[in-house]
C-alpha cells in the first residue's frame, strides 16, 4: 500500500500545501479520500492521469474537501472515460453528484454510494470500514485494509513430500487438503499474515469512534488543525489538535502517524511535532508529495 499526500492545508490552501486529499495506491487501485480544489493538478505533478483513478471516499461535503470533484469530472469526460467512477460519503453525496453533473452537463457515468458505519465496500484483496466521526456536519473517517493471507509453510509439507502441486491454493484458501491419503490442515501448513491497516481521520473532534477505527493500524493519518495552544478553538470548530491526534495513536496503539490537515497559521510545522512527539514518539508532518509504503 502506497500513500501520497496530494494536499496537506487545512480549509485555506497555502504557498506550500493544496487543500486536503490523499491517494492510496493498492494494486491496480487508484483510490482518492477527499478531492480539494487543485487535485487533479496535484496528480498531474505527481504523473497520475485522471482516468486511472479507480475510486473516491469522501469524508464529509464541506467545500474545502470537495469542490475539487467538477474539475477532475470534466477531465474524465475530456479523455472519454467509459468506466462507472465509484464515489463513497455521507447522506447528501448523490444530490451533490446531480448538481455537479446537472450544472456542468458532463455524462460520467457515477456510481454513488451513500454510506453508513461499517464495512462499505470489499473485494478479495482489502476492504474498507467506516465510521461516522463528530464535525459540524455528517463526516466519516476511513480504515483501508488488507485482507489476511494464509502463507505457506514450506518446512511444514517436507513432511508430506508435498512441493508444488495444486492443493496447494486450497491449503492458502484456509482448506484442509487430503495428499496422497494423509490428511493435511491448513493451519498447521500455513501461516496466517495479518493485512496492513491505515486509516484516516480528518475533520473531527476528539471521541471514542477515532480511537475505535484506528485500533491497532500500521499507519494514522490524521487531521491536525490547531496547536494545543489554542485547544478552545479546536474544540469550537470541532477539529483535532496535535496532542489529540497524538493521544488517538497512543490509546489506538498504531504504529505511526501522520499528521496533516494543518491551518494556514502555521508556517513551522515543528511547533505541532514537537506537541504530538510528546504524547506519540513515532509521529511525522505531512508534506505535499510525501510518499510512505506501509
């Protein structure tokens, strides 16, 4: 899983930072969580064209996470798009959808999905959870994740004298298998490899559901609006302060996280760094372009 930071600004873009987006690559997946204003100038700089993308989540439909979805739209129809494009998000995304498609006379074909907490889309490779979060309005948050594997044990099936063979693939399904009259179980010959998980919050209050969603995640990333200094106003706009951000990984127990989503006060980012490597030591910035594998 490969994670690109197409825009790391809170609701103002900034000299250095678009407004907010991310692009998670998996596969043959090209999938895009909020789309601001710039995206798809984000994704031309980074050498992705438009039409490859295979998805969209959308947190919530406040302006600064959305107004990028007509520029990219039109793009799609320009290169003749002939896929259905999947866009997941809250209550309201479809009417939104028809607006766009309405005032811009574009014929994308566009698949919405008005989504609720749970799991909301799933293949045999990763699924994705959501989980409705407290902003101003509607908003989710997101949990990609990796399917379990089942890898063979090689040393296991010397045994068996069982090398390359078709049962192999039902043994990795979970299936026991019968070799040659010997009766042979899947989790004595395989060895169960736990999915990578990231998940994503934005736009949020501290709450319960941030630390549900991201339990135990390879990767956080994560809205950091304001400074601990001015935790009132994070609380009255309903957005995460680093210490938040960092008390979440902590309680979740993740592995890394990474904040973003920064107000345009901030032109040192290390004052939130050094707030949140305080509470979680394995924290970093986002920066427009960053790529992590996880």
């Amino acid at each position: 899983m490969e994670i690109i930071f197409l825009g790391t600004s809170g609701m103002h873009p900034t000299k250095e930072r678009n407004l907010f987006s991310v692009l998670v690559r998996y596969k043959s997946e090209n999938i895009l969580i909020d789309c601001g204003e710039g995206t798809q100038r984000q994704m031309r700089i980074i050498g992705l064209k438009t039409p490859k993308i295979s998805r969209i989540f959308l947190t919530h439909l406040h302006g600064d996470h959305i107004n990028g979805l007509p520029g990219l739209i039109q793009n799609l129809q320009a290169n003749q798009y002939s896929k259905g494009l999947d866009i997941y998000g809250p209550t309201g995304t479809r009417e939104l959808m028809k607006h766009i498609l309405e005032i811009t006379r574009f014929r994308i074909k566009i698949n919405v999905h008005e989504i609720v907490s749970g799991v909301v889309y799933k293949d045999e490779d990763f699924h994705v959870e959501a989980i409705e979060l407290k902003h101003s309005i509607k908003v989710y948050g997101y949990s990609i994740i990796e399917n379990d594997k089942r890898r063979i044990n090689l040393d296991y099936l010397k045994k068996f004298n069982l090398k390359k063979h078709i049962l192999l693939g039902d043994l990795q399904k979970g299936k026991d298998i019968v070799y040659e009259g010997k009766k042979i179980k899947a989790k004595d010959a395989t060895i169960l490899v736990k999915g990578k998980k990231l998940t994503l919050i934005t736009d949020t209050v501290y709450c319960d559901n941030c630390v549900k969603l991201s339990k135990d995640a390879d990767l956080l990333v994560s809205e950091c609006t304001y400074s601990d200094k001015l935790k009132d106003l994070a609380k009255e706009r309903k957005h995460l302060t680093a210490v938040d951000a960092a008390t979440i990984a902590k309680k979740a127990k993740v592995k890394k996280l990474i904040i973003t989503h920064f107000s345009q006060r901030y032109n040192d980012l290390s004052i939130l760094l050094k707030e949140a490597n305080k509470v979680f030591k394995n924290t970093y910035v986002a920066k427009d372009f960053m790529k992590i594998k996880i």
